[in-house]
C-alpha cells in the first residue's frame, strides 16, 4: 500500500482546508494517508479518523520556517512515503525543499499563489514532480510563468459531496428571516474578496427596490470596518453579517441570489456550491468564475453584463479598497443592474437556476477522485 503525506498550514474552515481534509478522506480509502499541518488552531474542519499529525512549531517567526523543515524532513525520513502532495505556497514551498525519493506534487489553488514567494520560487517549484491547477486557465499561467513541460502541470477541478450538502441545507434556520428576496455571500472578509463593492452595488439595487436584503456570511479583519460601512451607505438595515457559520448551506438554499465580488479566485467552491440552488452573478475575476459560468464560447464583459449558459458575468472590479465613499464605480452600477434585472426577470431567474444547477453537479466527487488517482500513479 503506497504512504501519501498530504501537507497544509492548518486544518482552519476554509476552501482550501476543506478540499485538503476531504482529499485525505477519499485516499485512505485506499492509500496509507498521513496529513501534517504546521499549526492547530479553534473552529478546525472535522478531521476525525484521519492520522494529522502537528508540527506544534515555534513561536519565533525567525526560525518559523527552519523548524517546519525540520520537522517535515525527518517525518519523510521516518516514514518514506511514496507521494507527498502539498496545498498552498508555503506548504509547497517546504515540500520541495524537503524532497526525498519521493513523488512531490504541489498545488496551485488561486490566481496569487501563482506568483507568491519570491522570483526565486519560481525555479524551485520547477524541482516538483507535478503541479495540480485547480482551472485550466490557472494551469495555462502556470505552464507559462514557471516554464516547465507541459504533461507536469495537471488540472484537478475541486470535488463537492452533493449528497453532504443537501442533508445539511434541510437543516431549519431560526436566526434569521428570509421575507424579502435575499442576495448571499459566503466568503472571509478580507480585502480580496471585494466586499465593499457588493455594498455599494447593493446599496443601489436596495435603493431601486426595497424588497430586498443582502446576508453576508463569514468572518475576517474586515468585519468591523464593513459593517459601519453600511452606516455610511445608509443600508444597516437591510444588510446583515452572519459571520462564521460551519453550515452555510441552509442559509444558501433559502436565499435567491448568489453574487461573488472577489479581486481574484482560483475555483471559487461557494460559487458552484451556490449554484445547487440558486442563480449567480459573479464578476470576472482573474480565474474561476468564468471557467464556471460559461462553456468557454463566452466573451468577457466589458461595459455590460454578460448572460452566460449557467450564471451572469458583469466586468472585473477595480481595486478601490475605498470603505468610506458612497459614489459608485461603472463596475458596480452595472453590478446592480444585473442583480435588478435578474430579481425581475422571472424567465431568465428560472432559466439560469436549473443551468446552473446542471452546471454545478458536473463537479461530483467521482470525477474529482478518478482524476486525482490518475495524477497519483502517474509516473512520468
């Protein structure tokens, strides 16, 4: 039975994690699966039955990275396992430099992480055996900006348990009320994923037509600075910051619009999990929602919006960060426009919710687990 160390940061909730922890699930179906994270921390993703093993690194940020080295050089020495795959920059990072005789494979999940580290990187993430994109459009700037052959760079599109997530979305939801028509996100609240524009276009669309309400789900640095926001657009009232919830989906099915405002992606899982119930609107972004919401055939949208075969594309955002105007960029106005006419257009609500739906059931854990057998015994 071929050993496989999956390696990542923490176990924390997010995309990342959770595609990482269900991988290690689904391999030790029929591998000996270890994952190793550099730190534990609260409010992890459930990782019972699964073999993690800690770093409990140091404190002192100086030595941060000599003691993950260490301590991950002399886990492959004891183990010698057979594939070590890794998920985000500096996981990859010291699973390159840690390179044994096994087959190391890194994974490049976001638009950033193609470029994150130093130039420097770039020559050593060359030494990896495979490099897992999470889109083809990821894997055509990998292929490109690193430089290395083509049949090295794969693409593994993220996996969703259909099944987890209807059983989960039945659950009864009694802290908040769904009496208006109601747009959700679900993201950290960091500056990348874009949260003040969906403001400012919401505090139009809210302006145009009471009968509406955003619900944000999820936490981050800018919470705090986001909801006094809506102070100064004057849409408190109808906004409301859920914050971190471990079952987003109940809430997701319940509302009737998901829009995605990020700076850039790489498979953006909220979006095709959203997209199981209700339509969604998402911005161009570099990677990702374009890849999901169109056949390929698509053109980027550039002064309108784009209605594409399983969701609507409005142009990319600019990256204002600005939490204090209340004038609104031409991204953001027709943002709203697409929102307004989505909510009025019963036809093209209806039409795009069961497409979307199609679309989203394309990404199953059967394919997701071929795929990633084939990656694994590869051997080229």
């Amino acid at each position: 039975m071929k050993k496989i160390l999956i390696i990542i940061p923490s176990i924390k909730y997010g995309g990342q994690e959770k595609v990482a922890v269900n991988t290690a699930r689904m391999l030790a179906k029929e591998y000996d699966v270890t994952l190793f994270v550099f730190y534990r921390g609260e409010k992890e993703i459930d990782s019972s039955g699964l073999n993690v093993v800690s770093c409990e690194e140091t404190t002192d940020t100086k030595i941060k990275i000599i003691y993950r080295l260490m301590k991950l050089y002399k886990l492959k020495k004891k183990y010698k396992f057979d594939v070590c795959l890794s998920f985000s920059p500096s996981a990859n990072l010291i699973n390159i430099l840690t390179k044994r005789h096994e087959r190391t494979l890194t994974s490049i999940r976001g638009y950033k992480s193609i470029f994150a580290k130093s130039s420097r990187f770039r020559v050593i993430q060359r030494k990896a055996d495979g490099i897992i994109c999470v889109s083809k459009a990821i894997a055509d700037k990998v292929y490109s900006y690193y430089g290395i052959r083509r049949e090295k760079v794969f693409v593994l599109y993220n996996a969703y348990d259909f099944e987890e997530i209807e059983r989960l979305s039945q659950e009864i939801v009694d802290d908040y009320e769904f009496n208006k028509f109601t747009i959700c996100n679900v993201s950290h609240m960091n500056e990348v994923k874009g949260i003040e524009h969906l403001l400012r276009a919401f505090s139009k669309v809210n302006k145009k037509d009471a009968d509406t309400q955003l619900l944000l789900i999820g936490d981050g640095n800018l919470r705090d600075k986001l909801e006094e926001y809506t102070k100064i657009l004057g849409i408190q009232d109808s906004v409301t910051f859920m914050g971190y919830r471990e079952n987003p989906y109940k809430y997701v099915k319940k509302s009737q619009l998901y829009v995605l405002t990020s700076e850039n992606e790489g498979f953006p899982n909220s979006l095709v999990e959203a997209m199981i119930y209700i339509p969604a609107i998402s911005v161009d972004c570099e990677t990702g929602p374009y890849e999901i919401l169109t056949n390929g055939n698509s053109e980027h949208p550039k002064n309108r919006y784009s209605i594409c075969p399983y969701g609507i594309l409005t142009p990319n955002l600019a990256k204002s960060r600005d939490y204090a105007t209340i004038q609104l960029e031409k991204e953001e106005i027709i943002l709203a426009d697409a929102i307004l006419e989505l909510k009025n257009d019963n036809s093209l609500y209806e039409h795009l919710k069961k497409a979307g739906r199609k679309r989203s059931l394309e990404y199953s854990i059967v394919s997701y687990y071929r795929k990633l057998i084939e990656i694994i015994e590869n051997n080229n």
